[in-house]
C-alpha cells in the first residue's frame, strides 16, 4: 500500500521503519526536517508538507500531544483538507478522548476514515514491531488498516466501531502503568528502609502474583535508577493522567487514584523531572522518606 | 516429622491436611473444636489445649490477626511457655512487624526459634498446595522448616535471617494487591460507563503488559461482582493496610496510595462490607459514579 507517516519520533521512527520493512511505499513528514533521513535512506519517500504525505490510502500520526495532531489534522494543507475521499486517517498518538471525537466527525463530513489505533509499548518495543495495539473505527477501515497494524505490532486489538474507545482504552491503560510505577515506588521505599534487599524484593513479586511484564520492566527501571534517557517522559505522563482525568470528569467517574498520580507527576516535575522518563515517579515516596536529596 | 499446627480457619484446614499428606504427625488445635473433626478424620491428632499442640518439634500457627496470635503464643499453656527448647514455632499468620519483632524476641529467651513464614495465596491455594512462601529466620531453623514449607506451598523464597522482613514483604505485598483491585476498580467504572465491554478490556490487559495473576484473578473476582463468600474478607484487607501503614510510621516512609486505600477499606466497611471479599473495594469506583445503589 502506498501510504504517509507523519511524525518521526522515538515511536514514529521504528514504527514507519517496520511498515517500509513489510513492503509498503512510506512517504515520511516530520517538522524536524533531519529526522526523516534516516527513513529515507531506508526507502521512504520525503514529504515536503503534510499535504504531500496524504498522497496514498492511508496517512498514520504518532505525535506527542493534541496540540501537535489537532495542528497536523486540521491546519491548512493537513490531513482533513489533504487525504483524498475514502483514506484512512489512522491516528497512533495519545490524544484526549475528545480531540479523537473531534476527528471522527471532520474525517466522516470529509469522506475520509479515522481509526483510532494507540500503541502500547516503549521505544524498543515500537523499533522490534512488538507493540501492543487497540483500534477502534467503522469495520471496513480497520480491515484495511488491519495488515499495516500488523507490520508494527504483535498484537492487535479491535475493539470497537466508535474511534474514541480505543483511546479511552489507551488512557486508562496508562492510568494503570502509572499506578504500578507509584505503587512499586511506595513498596520499595519501605523495603529498602527497612534494609531488605530490594531485588531479592522485586524477584518475589515478578515470579509469583505479579509476574507481568509491567511490574517486570519498570521494577528494573526503578531498580537501577536510571531515568535518563526518557523512553516515556515524565511531561507525557503527567498529560495521559490529566487525559484520563478529563475523560473521566466529562463522564462523571471519579478516581482516587489517578487524582494522586496527578500530583505525584506535578511534584516531579516541579523537582527536575521535565526530561526524566515517567518511572522516576517512584523516586518521589524515597525522597519523601528522608532517602534522597533533591 | 511431629508437629503442632494451630487455627483451622479456610487457610489452616488446607495447609494442615497438605502436612499429612506428606506424612507428617500433625496434631491440630483450634478454639472452635468442630473444626478440628476433618482434619482427625485425616489422620491427624486432636489437641485438647494449645499446650499439647506443642509437644513436637515445630507447631504453626494460621490465625486472623495480631490479637490472637499473641493470645495463642504469649498466654498461660501458650506456645512460647510450651514448646521444647530448639523447638521452632513457624507464623503463617499475616501479623505486624511489631509482633514478629516481639515474638521473635520471646522465642529466642525461651530458647525456642521464630521462622517467620507468612504465605502468599487464597484458600484454594491453601488447599492444592500451591502457596507462594516467603520465609524468614535463623538459617538452621528455616533449614529444619523447609521440608514442612514446602509441603503447603509450590514456592519457598527464603528471605533473611530477621524473621520481621518476611512479615514486612508480605504485609507490602498485600498493599501491591489492593492497589490492583482499587486501580482495575476505578479503570473498569470508566470503560464501563463509557460503555465499553468490559471483558474485552480486562482481556486486552491481561494478555499484554499485565498479564499476571493478581490482575487475572482480581479482575475475574470484579467482572463477576461475586463477593460472597469471602475468600479473604475485607476486615483483613482492612488490617493489613493498617499493618502496613503502621510498619512504614515506624520506619518514617510516608506511603500516599496505602492512605487512600485505608480510607478506601473504611468506606466499604461503612457501607456492608463487613462479610464481603476484598476485593468488594472495586465496586466503590462504580458506586462514586452513580452506576450502582448502597
């Protein structure tokens, strides 16, 4: 399939990699003009506008934010005024349950598909094409996505006909890792306090009730204590729990626990966590304790 | 070997009648007499008093809470007065750190040994043999422990030679638990409120990034809305917050997640939780966003 990629970050790179791999034409766009080199020394084409990136059927999206899909989206030259009638828009990025009820409307008054297909996994997993994916859109647009979501993932979940529940899905699934990561950082600020051995600590755990890959990767993360580089950066998190927040405030479902990790995210932002991957959370129950300076 | 084994309680009966199996001499002792009929039926011998429970060379003990292990151990004909010198009394019981320090303390004036061997695992467990053990104390004890151990549980993690950090990985552990039942609780009145299926949503989780059992066996105990009977009520769920929350005061670890669960435990105690399972706590979510009455 002749397709666009627009936005050419640590996910977007390795996704759009993975597509070229599987066969496909990729016409790459990134405002950072120097990132698309290395997708067109793999084969990609070059996009000089996002206009031009909605030449072929399809046109994915990974961007940070809403500001930065809504711009892509609906700006001029973007996707709604670029991508022929019946193309697929097929939004990848975190965004706000609203902005995904936002694009579903303007893609169907233009003829042209969303499906909402947010990713589950961190830079390695987006690079190795074992991303976790939930889509969401009208059925013969998820058919047609369905072989290019195959090409960047290992599983694949469709989930519904309405775009918006794949993101509520994603968010709430943040919601949940970020729980994890606080909880693991209560939990190993007491053990560690006590003078248990920590990683004789998190070995109980993972083989036993929580042998998941998420109490796995991120007791590691907090284990080792190395934050830098962000795989997942601590302002993204602070922006999915404030997503899911607002979702859930727009259908009155109040949660405790998201309410906490929203300031337990101010606080680590407010302490140097602007360029720390989220799971340096749980550094903040350590300092509480008297365990860490700063 | 001959042993003593008090509090035939859903955990005790399951654990005790895996000791037989092994061929183990074990006589049983539990306040209600009744309870003791199956496990005699089985082989084992009724004691008329906790005093006689000890007459081998180890004696366990399975009880509800703090207040009765200290009665079982501490009173008049209690273990601490009973048991042979060398003798080794192993608590299975969930109990404080405080008391695990205490008793360890009168044990080791008696001239007696504390294995500290809390187990991980609901009554079904108990009754395969398939708990997860995390035991702790001196190494000879926990070494003449071990055969025993491992007859009731399908893992034995030996911790450290201070029998209280088996108590404290245990009481930390059951935090991590009700952080999962709280979580998945307020993420399921989401999706479900947003009229997402449910099921679909716990099954896109647990076969991706929490594919592990506590998220497979609280979700399905949630999903259901089965609580009765209880196969850990929620009063004990209740304790072990406060169990926890007490052992980080003493160690000065402010724990923000465990805070809001107790508060959690005392709306669902406020509200019938009396004889519910705890993992009732989910239905909070649901009730705080008007999905279900009382």
């Amino acid at each position: 399939m002749k397709i666009g990629f627009i936005g050419l970050g640590r996910m977007g790179s390795g996704m759009a990699a993975n597509l070229l791999k599987a066969g496909h034409e990729v016409i790459v766009y990134n405002r950072t003009r120097e990132k698309m080199a290395p997708l067109v020394a793999k084969g990609a084409k070059p996009a000089a506008s996002t206009a031009e990136a909605c030449a072929g059927e399809a046109v994915f999206t990974m961007l940070a934010n809403d500001d930065a899909v809504a711009e892509v989206a609906f700006g001029e030259g973007g996707i709604v005024a670029s991508l022929k009638p019946g193309g697929i828009h097929i939004s990848t990025s975190t965004i706000s349950v609203a902005l995904a009820e936002r694009l579903a409307e303007a893609h169907g008054k233009a003829g042209q598909h969303l499906v909402s297909a947010p990713v589950f996994g961190r830079p390695e997993a987006a690079e190795a094409a074992q991303l976790s994916i939930v889509a969401a859109g009208a059925a013969p647009a998820v058919g047609t996505a369905k072989p290019l979501l195959e090409a960047i993932g290992q599983k694949l979940f469709a989930v519904s006909e309405t775009p918006k529940d794949a993101n509520l899905i994603k968010l709430s699934g943040n919601f949940l890792i970020a729980t994890v990561i606080e909880s693991l950082g209560e939990a190993m600020a007491l053990i560690g306090k006590a003078g248990i051995d920590r990683a004789q600590y998190l070995e109980i755990l993972t083989s036993t009730l929580f042998g998941a890959p998420v109490y796995k990767t991120y007791g590691a993360l907090i284990s080792a204590g190395k934050f830098e580089p962000p795989g997942f950066a601590a302002p993204l998190g602070h922006k999915d729990i404030r997503l899911v927040l607002a979702a859930a405030e727009d259908l009155r479902v109040p949660l405790p626990i998201a309410s906490l990790l929203r300031d337990r995210f101010i606080t680590l932002l407010a302490n140097g966590g602007d360029n720390l991957d989220w799971s340096a959370l749980a550094t903040l129950a350590e300092r509480d304790a008297g365990m860490r300076q700063g």
